[in-house]
C-alpha cells in the first residue's frame, strides 16, 4: 500500500465505510430527502429559465438583503433549491446529490437540514449585516449589494462539507474547502464568496459547540461516543 492510498484510507476510510454500507443495503431509497432535493432544484431552474416562472419562483424563493426580514425567513428554506441563472444548473444539482446524499445518510436528514438551513440562514443575516456596517468596515459590504440575490444552495453544501469533514475525521478536506473559499473572496469580492465564508463560520461554531458538549459527556462517564454515528 503507497503512502498515497494510506493518506486516503486515513482521511475517507470511515466516510467511505459509513456511506457505503446503508447504500449497498438499501440503495437510493436510504436518501430520499436528497432525491427530493434535487428534483425540487431541477424542477425550480427550470421554471425560471421560462418567461412565465421566472418572477413566480424569485417571489418564491429569491432572497435579498434588501427585503423585509419577515418574508426573507419565510422564503430561505425554499432559497435553498434555487439555483443562481447565472451558474450551469448541473453544477448545484450534482453538489446536491453529493454533499447532501452523504450528509442525509451520516447525520440524518432533518439534522442535515438543520445544519443546510442554519449556513444557508448565515448568509443571509451577514449580507443584512455587512450593508448596515458599510463599505467602510472590515464586515461591511457596498450597498448595491442589498440587490444581489443569495447564494442558494452553495452555502448550504459548502457548510455540509465543512461540517461532515470535520466529524469524519477528512480535515484536509474539510481545510481545502474552507482555503478555497478565503481564495475565492480574495479572486473574486463578491457577496456569494462573503456569505459562503459566514456560512463556514458558523459551522465551524456549531463543530466547537458539539466536541464541547463531547468532551463534558466523556468526562462524565461513558455515555457513548457522540460523534461519528448520528444517523436516525
């Protein structure tokens, strides 16, 4: 075995195996959240590719900075399955499959949905935040960006990678997606790459939060592992 393979038995061998053993046993019917997922994106990109959805699925779904905070909450969980017009649509649907699929089957789907929803919702609240502080700030953001729709699914798949690397034990992926995403900002300021990285952070608050909470359980008595098996 070359170190190559060793490296990558280290970094994926427990994703790999805890992946793979639901899969064989019960094929595409142990995701079908990540299914409905991805037709959900499908069925949304192609509606606002035509004349008469456009306008229905952004009242749907299309969240900015500039809206009222109430409607925008109500519109994130769905914001999630809408793919940016200006980005190939078998880019975000191929990430859903994926990321999703392996999040689903890891941590349960409501958990991954949670976790989706609290990146994607991070974005969201950093744009409103960075236009309030301005250009001006270190956080703050032009105010031209208060146009700009948020970033749909990406956050939420960027915050999932992040999070299952870090509970599997694939650091070196989970680093590789958060550097790609501090190169991207710094190629490319634009508020995508911000909220991504909001995302990120608050992810990276929610892994703190739970090797905490893991740590107190192993110093109370063996009450269990906590981390890797969290599928339901």
């Amino acid at each position: 075995m070359n170190a190559l393979t060793r490296w990558a038995r280290a970094e994926w061998g427990l994703l790999y195996v805890t992946v793979r053993d639901p899969l064989l046993e019960r094929g595409w019917r142990v995701v079908p959240m990540t299914i409905g997922a991805v037709c959900l994106t499908a069925v949304l990109h192609s509606a606002q590719n035509q004349s008469w959805g456009c306008r229905f699925v952004q009242n749907l779904g299309a969240v900015r900075a500039e809206d009222s905070l109430g409607p925008a909450l109500l519109r994130t969980p769905l914001s999630l399955f809408v793919p940016a017009l200006d980005l190939p649509a078998w880019g975000a649907l191929t990430q859903i499959l994926l990321v999703f699929g392996i999040a689903e089957i890891c941590l349960g789907r409501w958990r991954a949905l949670t976790l989706a929803y609290a990146a994607t919702l991070a974005g969201t609240l950093y744009a409103r935040l960075g236009i309030w502080l301005g250009p001006a700030r270190p956080l703050g953001l032009p105010g031209s960006d208060a146009h700009v729709v948020d970033t749909g699914p990406s956050a939420a798949v960027v915050g999932l990678a992040v999070f299952l690397g870090w509970r599997y034990g694939a650091y070196v992926t989970a680093g590789t997606v958060i550097a790609a995403m501090v190169v991207e900002v710094a190629l490319k300021e634009n508020l995508a790459g911000k909220e991504h990285l909001a995302a990120i952070a608050v992810v990276l608050l929610l892994c703190g939060m739970s090797a905490l909470r893991h740590r107190r359980r192993t110093a109370g008595g063996p009450t269990g592992s906590g981390l890797p098996p969290m599928r339901s």
